[in-house]
C-alpha cells in the first residue's frame, strides 16, 4: 500500500489528470491550505473545489479498481436481500447487480482483500467489485426495506428453534443448563436482530424513548413518538430473558443482577446515523422493565427561531444573552426540551473570544468549540464537585446541565457573581416557579434576586404535519376559548393588525372581536398519527425587573411573580400556544392537552 503522502500526490495528479481541476487551480489551492495549515485533499473537499464523488472517481484510476456513482441509483430489493443490512454496513458494501454470472457488490474499501473474500464466500458466488463514496453507498442502504413484523417474526422463529434444540439437549443429558437464561448472545443471534429492528423502528419513526414492559403472559413493547406513548407490538414472554440479557450485554451491565436498578448507555448506527442510547433497567412485578432513551443529533435544530421563539421572548432572550454576567435560567418537566434550548443559547453566543464551559449529565450533543465535561456519579464528578473544578479553568460562560440540590445552586450563583454568565435548568412547572424553587434550596433572596436576569418556562407540543394541513373555522367553544385566552392580546381594530402581529412575532393576526377564527389540522395517516409530525416549544420569558426583584426579597409565591410578570408584558406558556395554533403550527386540542389552564 502506498505511504499516505505518496497517495495524495498520486490523487492531485489524477484530479488534474482527469480534468477535475486545472493546474492553476490546483496550485491555488494548495497555496491556501497551506496557509490553512490543512491537509490538501481534505481542504480540497471542504473548500468545495471538488465533491466527494470526484475524489473517489480520481482514487479509482490510481487503485486501477473500477467506479460507480450510486447518488442516483435505484437497487432491485431481490438484489438487496442477497446481502443483510447488518453485514453491509459492518462493510459499507452494498450488492447491485448480475454481471457475467458475478455479482456486482459496490464497496467504500473495495481493494481490501480479506473484505471482498468475506463477502463471497458470506453470498456464496464470485463478485466483481467497484469502488463508490460513501454518499453513494448510503444512498442505497436506505433502500433496505426494514419491516419489523417480518424481522422480529424471524427472530422468534430463529429463538424459538434455538430453545427447542436446548431443551432436547437438556433432556438428553438428564440435567437443567441452569445459565440457559443469561447464556452469551453474539451479535448475529435471532435475539439481537430483533433488538436491532425494534431500534431501527424507533429511530426511522423519531421516537424518543422505547419501553419494553413485561407483563404476565407477553412483553409489551411501545415507543414515544412526539411526546405520546403508543404500542407498537407484544412479544412472547419466552423471548422477554434472552432479550433483556442481550439489552445489558451491550449497555456493559451485570446480566445476572435482576434486583436492583441499573443505568447503562450504548450507540448504534442507522442509516448512516449514530445515536446514542441511555438505557434505565428497573425490576418491576412480572420481570424487569427497559427503557431505552435515543439521543439523535442529527435531526435537531440548535436555531431558537425554528424552536418556536418569537416577539418578546425571542427579544428578551437575546437581551439576556448579551449580558456579561448573571443567570439564565430553565425549566420544565423531562422531556421538555430544556436541554436543547441551552445548547441553542450556547451557539448563539460561541466563539473564539469566550470559554464555555458545560458540565452535563449525558452530554447530548458534541458541539465543537466548548469543553462539556459528563457527569460520573460512580467516581465522584457530581454537579457539585464539576463545577467547583470548572470555576478554576477560567471559563466565561458556565452551563450546568441541571441544579439538583443546595450545594450545585450555591456554587452556581457564586459563579453568576463572580463575573460569569451561567445557563442552567431546573425541574419546575414554569418560569415563575424557578425563584420559590431556588428559596426552597437554601437560596438567600437577595443572592437570587441580584443574579438571576432571564427565567424561562417550556413545554413542547406536537406539529400539524405542513404537507397535509388543511383550513377549518373554530366552533363556538374554541372561539370562546381563544377570546378568553389570548383576546388581549389580539388587535382590537383593523389597523393594529402590523404592530401587534410585529411584537408578538407573527406575520398576521387575527382581531380580537372575530365570531370565527380559521383554525388548521392534520390529516391522521400512518405517518403523521394524528396529523401530527414533529413538535416545536411552547415558551414563557420574562426578565427580573425590580419590580419583581422586590417580590423575591419578600418570598412571593410563584403566581404572585407570574402575575406581575405577565402585567410587565409576559405572554404565558398557553396563551403562546394559541397564538401558534392561530398561525397555524399546532392545534387547540394539542395545547389544551399540554399547557394546563392554571398556566394562563
């Protein structure tokens, strides 16, 4: 094999050669990666001089191994089926063809050797292989059709034949194999590819969370899907050890540990993604309950427009966001987004010129540019213990994942005085209810009233799916609804309409007086339950004024603060949820579902 630098010269030859790019340009270019101090074929792809398909069309004429542009390609499913998903992406292979009484297979790394061979004799025929990107090959994994009835039935088919051939063994030999329920199952066993298509389930239908539920006689097994649980299936309660075995077998739990809790975390790869997975295992009454959490990255936006801020709050946001120090505060029941939201104010304001600093508990998303720090309970990094040692490495901006307990607020107010923006979240049921909850931890008033500036409350609520939307005008209950709710806000005359709509962030609204407003719904299909596809925030934003710094110092109750926040100009987290049901993003159900009638 050629020495690395050999091979990149051998590539900017064939990138000239072929025509990709002049000799001038590829002088220019190599100027400037210099100066970038960037390797040259890695600049060449992100400075857009050449794609990644023209590289490996160039790599090809050097390694002599033909090549195959795939972006485009449509692959008979009889082809696909002679190669499993599993093995193709272990390989990045994927089979397109019959050539000559070969199999045509399209590889990433089609000149090695011990690869190739693996998958003929794993196919059974000769192969003739091309050499494509890894786009390309991606683009036809997706083709892969996973229905999970069919994979899981196989599984359990597979098990079921497995336990049969045991239990013949068993009576054979005269004796019970007492390690039959925690035996070790390998990776291409029936079990775990059951496991792999109940997660490619989820992940291809945007779950959040998976639950495997034991019950007497079946396992049941429902995903959350925006925010709602629903059965997806029920598995024989045969399969329920083996399935949990395998479960902690990956997650590098104890399998022979069924009495107590145990937490564990693990990552997969579907369709070219990774996501990761935190695993909570708990014994309950009929066996042990799984839940599975997936963290994918990719298919979250870190922008607080597409989150569903607007107006006011968006303006207060920012306002916060650009104070040198104080407390930005968060909160919301799990699940709510709150995590989400602080990354998306940590990329509001990174950059060269501050250190940010997170300490978190699990770091959800990398994000390059900050230093995260996880949290490990087992060897002593506590929020506490965290964020004592980040307060020593000079950081500008300080975010905790959570304030849990007494010491962790302590340490983060201290923080806030000391001259750093901190960002911060805590379990509340709104934004006013995040200062009685500091009182509660030991907080003195006048600590949190002189460093907390912006307190945000959230929930998120389901999506109108936009390519099936369609127009309805509200019935007299949800005019009355929307009047009572958000009838002050609405302009009272027609030409209020600019300036109100302006301040409180959307393009038109209706008036105040209307005897019909024109609402929106989905159209409930497999694909969009409910007429529902994906969620966005519900949000209350309000600043610490002094006049609600004087309600902190006497230990006002939460409605009491919320109260006077809304009279300073505060749109609450339901009357926030009926301006987007008017603009035409959720509807009136879904908001009533969410956001409580207390909150208004």
């Amino acid at each position: 094999m050629a020495e690395p630098a050999t091979q990149a010269l051998k590539i900017e030859e064939s990138l000239v050669k072929e025509g990709m790019l002049t000799a001038e340009k590829m002088q220019q270019a190599k100027t400037e990666s210099d100066k970038a101090k960037q390797p040259l074929i890695g600049f060449l792809i992100k400075q857009k001089y050449i794609t990644e398909e023209q590289l490996v069309k160039a790599n090809s004429s050097i390694t002599g191994v033909p090549y195959v542009n795939l972006t485009n390609a449509k692959v008979d499913p009889k082809i696909l089926t002679l190669l499993p998903i599993d093995i193709a992406e272990r390989y990045m292979a994927v089979p397109l063809g019959e050539m000559q009484s070969r199999l045509v297979v399209a590889m990433l790394d089609a000149d090695n050797v011990q690869a190739v061979d693996f998958l003929s004799n794993r196919i059974g025929r000769p192969l003739k292989v091309y050499v494509a990107s890894e786009a390309g090959i991606r683009h036809v994994m997706q083709q892969y059709q996973s229905n999970i009835n069919t994979d899981l039935s196989s599984a359990m088919d597979g098990e079921e034949k497995s336990r049969s051939a045991q239990e013949k063994a068993g009576k054979k030999s005269g004796k019970k194999d007492s390690a039959s329920e925690i035996k070790t199952i390998v990776a291409d066993s029936p079990i775990s590819k059951a496991l792999t298509a109940i997660l490619e389930y989820a992940a291809h239908n945007r779950a959040s969370d998976i639950h495997i539920e034991p019950i007497e006689k079946e396992v049941k097994i429902r995903c959350r899907i925006d925010g709602i649980l629903r059965e997806i299936m029920r598995l024989p309660k045969t399969i329920e050890p083996a399935l949990i075995s395998r479960i902690k077998i990956m997650s590098n739990l104890k399998i022979d540990e069924h009495r107590i809790p145990q937490d564990g975390s693990f990552s997969v790869l579907v369709d070219g993604k990774s996501i990761d997975l935190r695993i909570a295992i708990a014994p309950i009454v009929w066996g042990e309950q799984v839940v599975i959490r997936l963290l994918d990255k990719s298919g979250t936006t870190l922008k607080l427009e597409d989150m569903g801020y607007a107006g006011r709050s968006l303006r207060m946001i920012r306002k916060g966001l650009g104070r040198p120090n104080g407390m930005v505060l968060t909160s919301g029941p799990t699940g709510s987004g709150k995590s989400t939201t602080m990354y998306a104010l940590i990329q509001e304001i990174m950059g060269d010129g501050i250190n940010i600093v997170t300490l978190e508990d699990p770091v959800e998303y990398k994000m390059e540019g900050i230093n995260q720090i996880q949290v490990n309970t087992e060897v002593g990094l506590t929020f506490s213990t965290g964020l004592r040692s980040i307060l020593r490495q000079d950081p500008d901006v300080v975010m905790v994942g959570e304030i849990r307990d007494k010491e962790t607020a302590q340490l983060a107010v201290e923080a806030a005085l000391t001259g750093h923006l901190v960002f911060a979240t805590l379990h509340t049921n709104s934004a006013a209810g995040i200062l009685p909850r500091l009182l509660e931890m030991g907080i003195e008033p006048f600590l949190i009233a002189s460093t907390v500036h912006t307190v945000i409350g959230q929930r998120l609520v389901r999506k109108i799916d936009e390519s099936m939307k369609v127009k309805y005008a509200s019935s007299p209950a949800e005019t009355g609804a929307i009047q009572a709710t958000v009838g002050k806000l609405l302009p009272k005359a027609p030409d209020k309409v600019p300036a109100v709509s302006e301040d409180l962030g959307y393009k038109t609204l209706p008036l105040a007086s209307q005897t019909a407003y024109t609402l929106y719904k989905g159209q409930d299909t497999p694909d969009t339950p409910g007429g529902f596809k994906g969620r966005l925030g519900l949000y209350e934003v309000f600043e610490i004024t002094d006049t609600i710094q004087k309600l902190i110092l006497r230990k006002a109750t939460s409605a009491e603060i919320a109260a006077v926040a809304e009279v300073e100009g505060m749109v609450n987290m339901r009357q926030d949820g009926y301006l987007k049901a008017l603009d035409g993003r959720t509807t009136i159900e879904e908001i009533n579902r969410v956001a409580a009638i207390d909150n208004a």
